[in-house]
C-alpha cells in the first residue's frame, strides 16, 4: 500500500477529514476486538474464584527444611590377643561413661568382659555417645544392647543350632586324612577317630594297610540353613587288616559317665596314646639292630620315630608331671614325663617346648608338650618316642594298655545308647560313601 501524505498540497479540507476517520477507525479495531473478547471469556461473578488471604497462606506454609542430623556410624570391631573393651572403646571414640554405666549391670558385666581372640563387636554411636553394641556370645547366643530413654535395654537372642546325624564310609589307599577328606569329612572329626576313639587300638601310621576302611555317625550342625561344623562322633568303626574296631559315644543321663566305649562297654580310652603325633610316617621303628644314621654304628633303637614336618604339634601320651624339660646330648631338645608306676614317656629331637612346660608341671593326656624339630643327632624333622618302664625301653606299639570299663549301675542305660547308635551306623557301613541317616533338625 503506498504511504499518504496528509500534507499533499492539492487535498480539500473535506477530503482530510475523511481520511482522519478512516485511519482512527483502521487503528481502534484491534483494540475493540481484544476488548470484545475480554468480555465475552468474563467469568460471571457466581464463578470467581474467592479472595487469597495471603497473610494466611504464610503462616500456614510449611517450614524451611532443615538439614537431617549426620547418622551414626556403625564399626564392627574383631578381638585381637589382650584387647580389652576400654581399648576398643577408645580406638572407637565412644564415651566411656556408656562403658561405666553397662558395667555397673551384673547380667552385662561378665558378658562384656570376657573376650576372646576373634570375637565381633558391632558397636553404633552418633558422636560419641553408645547406641547400640551386639557381641556374639556363643554359636547359639548374643548379647544385645540399644539405647533407649530410660537408658539402655539389654537383650541376650537366642539362635539356636539344628542337629543332623550324617553317616560316611572310606575305603584307605594312602593315609587315614586323605581317606576321610575325600570322602567329605572335615580335619576335625577325622583327628577325633585317630586320637579320642582309636588313637589306642591302632597305629596309623605302622598299622594301616592299603584297603582298610572306616565308617563313622556324626552330628552336623546348621544355623538358619548354613552349615556351622561338625559336632559329636556318636559311632564309629575301623576295618584295619581284617579286624575290626567299633566304639560309640555314651553319657549317662545324671552326666557322670561320659566317653568312648566299645559295644561291649570298654572304655576306648586308655592310659596312654599309642602315637603322641599327628605324624606323616613312621621312620624307624622299634629295633633291637638298628644301624645308627648319624653314627653309622648298629646300635639299638629304643624307641619310635616319627617323620613329620618342623613345628608338627606333640602330645602328652598320658598324664603325668614333667620330669626333664632340657637339652639332653644326642636326643637334643628333649621332654620327658613321669607317669608314676614307675612309667616314663620321652619326647626326643624337638624344636621347642609347649607353652608352660617346665619341671613339675602336670600335664593331660592329648596336651601339647612341644613340637617336632632335628634337634641333637638327627638328619631329619622328627619326634622320636620312648616308653620306659622302670628305666627300661619298652616297645609302645605291642606294650599292652589297661581299660576301664562302664560302671554296673549304667550298663542297661549304656546298652540301650549303644543299640540305637550302632544301628544306624550300621547303614553306613553297609551302604554308601555318604549317608544321610536321621536328622533332628
């Protein structure tokens, strides 16, 4: 559209007036439109929203959130040898006044102080001040502790262990140990067999043969559907060259009897062990005509060597007091136990000697006296065993070994144990490598 020049010097006074109109009336339509409109899209006053009383609206408004406390810190804490709970306390950074106040319990105190290498204490403290604090007592037990206002609450959770009797069966090619561990039977429950139940009937070490077999009924136990350990031997039996050896464990109701038996009511245990060791092999026996290794010389060998490795743990083979704990010519490193009855035990070619054992000191049966080592005159690792009696060497694998016996007021209780027992190990022995023969859980 060509631009009009209002000040065109040819333009009537009429015709300018026109114009002006219709350039006002060109201009105002958009705004009567969008008045228009406006009024059109007008809510009526029966549908006006209702007046903001914004005084309200702020007091009624919620409140700036403020930044959360910090959370507690939760530390689990492992016992290591002489810690003590002030220490962890301490290491931790909790208030020992918590520490105090829950000693100040009696039902808490003994809970609390006596620690054990390996334990777990879960302690939680915000800032210092004690939350909470769980110390596992037993398999079955644990201490719980939370801060509540009126101090602290003091629970002891029981969780309780599931028995299972499970029943394996081993046929030996090698070794006692390698026998049972491929058979699924844990280093525990195999030492039981050698040492608690047959550790006096058999040598395992000069009496074992290629084919030899051995059953045994035992407890597994189990916690929430986890495998915990194995618990007690019930029965057990060793095939070792065509005889046979059975025991079963008893204890008599009132708990006055208590340990391994043969079915016929022997005790298993005797007065001492026939291998004072967890051995790898005999290396020289008994013998009369032994060639002497270091001096080459025959000279008779008056007692038992037993090859294993340095530092291999020794046991007391009966209880007794300790006679010599010394250096001793050619045995080297030697202890030597008085059993009275005028019976010694030596212990020869050591590394060094059990923890407190020295003259005079009382050992137990199965105690650890020392270790292997090649002390003295000796070309290898090894323990070398003597039995005396009245000074003379007597061979320990033939000497014969007294018995106790189950008293005559438990001998019906005992049969009735044995029967059940000796039943059940039964399927074992005449059935497979692993049998699942009852179960308590």
């Amino acid at each position: 559209m060509k631009p009009i020049d209002s000040r065109s010097a040819g333009a009537s006074p009429l015709a300018l007036d026109a114009l002006r109109r219709r350039w006002l009336a060109a201009g105002a339509l958009p705004v009567l439109a969008i008045a228009a409109a406006a009024l059109v899209n007008r809510p009526s006053a029966d549908t006006q929203p209702p007046a903001l009383d914004l005084t309200a609206l702020v007091a009624t408004a919620p409140a700036t959130a403020v930044a959360p406390a910090d959370d507690p810190d939760s530390v689990e804490v492992t016992v290591q040898r002489n810690d003590t709970l002030d220490q962890i306390f301490r290491s931790v950074g909790i208030d020992m006044a918590a520490l105090a106040e829950l000693r100040a319990r009696p039902e808490v105190r003994k809970a609390l102080d006596v620690l054990r290498p390996g334990d777990i204490i879960t302690l939680t403290h915000l800032d210092g001040a004690l939350l909470s604090l769980n110390r596992q007592i037993s398999n079955t037990l644990t201490l719980s502790i939370s801060r509540n206002d009126a101090g602290y609450a003091v629970n002891y959770i029981e969780n309780p262990l599931e028995t299972e009797m499970v029943g394996r069966r081993a046929v030996i090619d090698s070794s006692l140990f390698v026998a049972g561990q491929r058979a699924g039977i844990a280093a525990p429950t195999i030492m039981t067999l050698a040492t608690e139940i047959f550790g006096w009937d058999v040598d395992f070490a000069l009496d074992i043969r290629e084919g030899d077999e051995f059953s045994v009924l035992y407890e597994q136990k189990y916690q929430d559907g986890h495998y915990v350990g194995d618990g007690k031997v019930l029965a057990a039996e060793f095939v070792n060259q065509g005889r046979t050896h059975r025991a079963v464990w008893f204890e008599s109701k009132d708990g006055e009897v208590k340990g391994y038996f043969s079915p016929e009511g022997k005790g298993m245990r005797k007065a001492f062990l026939r291998a004072p060791l967890d051995f790898t092999r005999i290396s020289s026996p008994f013998n009369n005509r032994r060639k002497h290794p270091v001096l080459g010389v025959v000279r008779a060998h008056k007692g038992t060597d037993y090859a294993a490795p340095t530092g291999t743990r020794i046991w007391a083979a009966g209880d007794g007091r300790v006679a010599f704990a010394g250096r001793k010519g050619g045995y080297g490193n030697v202890v030597i136990i008085d059993h009275g009855k005028g019976i010694q035990t030596v212990y020869g070619h050591i590394s060094r000697f059990g923890k407190g054992i020295r003259p005079g000191r009382h050992v137990g049966q199965g105690e650890v006296i020392a270790y292997v080592g090649m002390t003295g005159l000796a070309t290898g690792p090894h323990l070398h065993y003597e039995y005396r009696v009245n000074g003379q060497q007597r061979n320990p694998a033939t000497i014969p070994m007294p018995r106790t016996e189950i008293p005559a007021a438990y001998v019906a209780e005992f049969r009735s144990q044995a029967a059940a027992s000796l039943a059940r190990l039964d399927l074992t022995s005449g059935g497979s490598a692993s049998t699942r023969v009852a179960s308590s859980r």
